[in-house]
C-alpha cells in the first residue's frame, strides 16, 4: 500500500505525471549512482589508475537489473548507510579483479550528489518541454485575443481597459523568462561531483583534477572548480526556478479561477458533459482543474524552502540534510511537472465568454475610462483640478448608478471646455486601450523567434 499520494494509484496521477515518476523512481536512483560508477572507472582506466579491463567490466554490468533490491534494503538496516550495501551488492556481480577497483578513490556523497544531478538533468529536460509548451500556448493566446478589449482591474476592481491579449502576453512573458532562467542556470547545476574524503581528491593523487574532468566528461555534465559537498546552492538554485516557474503556473491558474467567477464570467477553464463541479449542486461548474493546479505549486514552493536551509552545512560534509535532497526535490519535480501539465490542458480548452467581456466593460457606465476624461479636460483646467472635477461626478454616478456622461454633460466645469460628441468619443472603452496590442506585438516578436529557433 503506498503511504503519499504521490505514489498512490488512485491520486498519484493528480501529483504527478508518468515521466517524472521514471526519472525518480528507486530504480532509476540506483541506476544513476551506477552511472556514476562507471563513468568513475572509466576515467581511471584512462588515466592508469585502474585496469581497463576492470574498468571496462563495471561499465558492461552497471544495470540496476543486476542489483539485489531486497539484499540492498537489507542492507540499509545493518550498516544504517545510504550506499554501502549497494556497494557490497554490486561486488558480488562483479568478479574479485574488477570488484577491488569499484568506488575506488570516491566518497558517497561523491555517487549519491552525482546521481542526483543526473536525475536533475533528466527532470530538467521534462520541465524545459513542458515550459516551451506553456509559451507557445500563452503566445497563441495572446496573438488571439489581441484585439479583445476588456476591463483591467486592479485592487479587485474596475480600472481601465486592457486587452485580454495583452493580459496572456504577460503570462507569456514571465514563461519566456523562465525559459531563460532555466538556461542560464544549466551551467551552475548541472555540474559533477569528485572530490573524495573532504574533498581534496587527496585518494587520487596527483591525477585527481585529470579524472575529475573525464568523470563530468563521460558523464555530460559541467566541471565543478571546486568542490561542493558543502555548497548546496546548486540544488538551492534549481528548487527556486521551479518555484518561480509554479508561482507562475498559479498566477494563471488563479486568474482564471477569478475570471470564471459568476459574477464576471469572462473566461472559464473549459467544459465538457460529464465534468462535474459538486457532489451536491448540479449546477456547479467549478474551476477545479486550476484549484488542483494551485494547490501543487503551494507544494512546490513549500519545499524550496528546503534547498535554502540545505545550505547551511558544517565543516568538509554533513549529512545531517544532504538527504533531504532526495525527498524534496523529486516531490518538487512531479508537483510542478503535473501543474504544467494540468495548465496546458487549461490554456488549450480555454472558453472566452466575448459576449460577457463585452457587458462587464460597460457595466460602470462609462465610469471605466474616467481618468481619460480627467486628461483630457486637465489640459484646460490642470490634472489636479480636473481630477477633482471627474471624481465629484463619478461618485454622483456611482451612487445613483447612472451613466457618467448624464453627470459631465450637467457640470458645466465640464461643458465649458469639452462638448457632448468629445465627451461621448472618449467614454467609448473600446477607445482607451493603450499601447497593450503593441504591447503584445513584442512578446510575440522576441519569443516567437525563440520557440521558432528551438524548432529549427
């Protein structure tokens, strides 16, 4: 029986996907410490420090089919050491020759940090996929809907008009960084480790820094200038992208939550029979794919906390939280890895009600686009003055909820310097926009070119 959701059969497809469950499963972190093995030996070999034949042997059986799991976990209850008894196991594959000259010159965390980094490495590669995808959603979103004009809202309320395009653009744009960061931060963590007893390479001589450089080789990551054993701000670094790219994730999910609202209307998460909102009102059609969305990043963002007190270490190694990398950031991988899947399945189907942006926009009567009023009439009477003007009116027609062109054209602080047809020009909100459509032209422009050169 599992004991966390994310291994339960019933839930464990809502906390993450199949993919990821691959790249952390027990075998695949067995097979990542054995990769480490190999590509260890193999750099001795090549710099004379153990026999090829040796070396060529642990590569060829350095299959995690050919560990003994029940032997291994057996193991791990007498020595109450995280690798040792897979060291024991994988001697008994190999023969007397080639077993004498495993793990040579290493230390654990050496194997188990490296492992590690390529389990991240093969995360990475998912989550990359899987952001690129929410780019290219959120740009084809954006290029859409880049004439709707709806209501901006800020502080929970009516602002000024925006276009919904330009509200995805933005989506798009924090994606586009993302994509960036992601980048950016390969060459930090993705980066072997060597270093033997404290790190010195002490136990390889004088061709420490030679096998070092083979081992990252072999293995396709960065050389490490120093050893970091102690220095978890890789792993620190790695567990706070993710948790930008899920504050993100929830942003969206959350503004669709808002804009699904009854009350507004405007955008809903998508619909098909058979989708139910509540067990006990029919009527429901809640946003629970975004509640479900929300609810991952909250975990994601949770466990980066962990990478940031991981870097507090003592002296040479400390095991007292190295572990807890093996916990925290799996979970923080097939949380996020299932919240980008959950919101491309919403930015796909996504419903846009036209008809109630359209009828929200007007809903205040004008009052949307009572700061252009307020420009124009300051340029005759000054921005403060006006202000004062357009707001006295506003408030009229807020309380008797009336439009506010009934009030400006009975105020002749108004009237004196704009007519009724101005009046009525610049109350129309399909007229105050702004610059958001050429807003949303330049996040198409820099990040069109981005996915089209990633394509190519």
């Amino acid at each position: 029986m599992a004991s966390s959701v994310i291994d339960s059969e019933l839930f464990k497809d809502q906390y993450g996907t199949k993919s990821m469950r691959q790249v952390f499963s027990e075998k695949s972190q067995i097979q990542s410490w054995l990769n480490a093995w190999s590509a260890l030996a193999q750099a001795e070999a090549l710099e004379k420090i153990i026999p090829a034949e040796a070396a060529e042997e642990i590569k060829a059986k350095a299959q995690v089919d050919n560990i003994d799991m029940a032997e291994v976990r057996r193991g791990f209850k007498i020595t109450a050491h995280p690798l040792m008894p897979q060291i024991q196991s994988f001697s008994r594959v190999l023969s007397p020759q080639a077993a004498k000259y495993l793990h040579w010159g290493a230390t654990t965390q050496d194997i188990t940090d490296t492992g590690l980094v390529l389990q991240i490495k093969a995360a990475q590669r998912i989550i990359e996929i899987q952001v690129h995808q929410i780019l290219e959603d959120c740009l084809q979103r954006a290029k859409q809907y880049r004439n709707l004009v709806m209501a901006g809202r800020t502080h929970g309320q009516q602002a000024v008009p925006i276009t919904l395009g330009y509200k995805v653009a933005i989506w798009a744009a924090e994606f586009g960084r993302h994509v960036e960061r992601l980048q950016q931060g390969k060459r930090r963590y993705l980066v072997g480790e060597l270093g033997g007893a404290a790190g010195t390479l002490a136990s390889l001589g004088d061709k420490g820094l030679d096998v070092q450089k083979r081992y990252c080789q072999i293995l396709g990551l960065n050389e490490p200038l120093i050893s970091w054993h102690v220095s978890r701000d890789g792993f620190a670094e790695f567990a706070s992208i993710q948790a930008l790219i899920a504050g993100t994730v929830a942003k969206i999910a959350n503004e669709i939550i808002n804009l699904q609202r009854t009350e507004i209307g405007e955008v809903e998460e998508g619909f098909t029979m058979g989708k139910i909102g509540s067990s006990t009102m029919p009527q429901k059609r809640n946003p629970m794919i975004c509640e479900n969305i929300v609810a991952l990043t909250r975990l994601v963002q949770a466990n980066a906390s962990l990478g940031f007190s991981g870097m507090v270490q003592e002296h040479e190694r400390d095991m007292t939280f190295w572990q807890t990398d093996w916990s925290y950031l799996p979970q923080m991988c097939l949380n996020l890895s299932k919240a980008l899947q959950m919101l491309h399945q919403v930015l796909t189907e996504m419903l846009v009600h036209e008809d109630r942006v359209k009828e929200n926009l007007s809903m205040t009567h004008g009052m949307i686009v009572a700061e252009r009023v307020m420009l124009v009439l300051g340029h005759y009477i000054g921005r403060q003055r006006a202000h004062q003007v357009i707001y006295e009116n506003c408030m009229q027609a807020f309380k008797q909820r009336k439009p506010l062109l009934k009030f400006l054209l009975q105020d002749e602080r108004v009237t004196k310097k704009v007519d009724e047809a101005t009046l009525i020009q610049i109350l129309n909100p399909e007229n105050y926009s702004g610059q958001a459509q050429e807003m949303v032209d330049r996040v198409l422009k820099q990040y069109s070119a981005l996915e089209n050169k990633k394509h190519s």
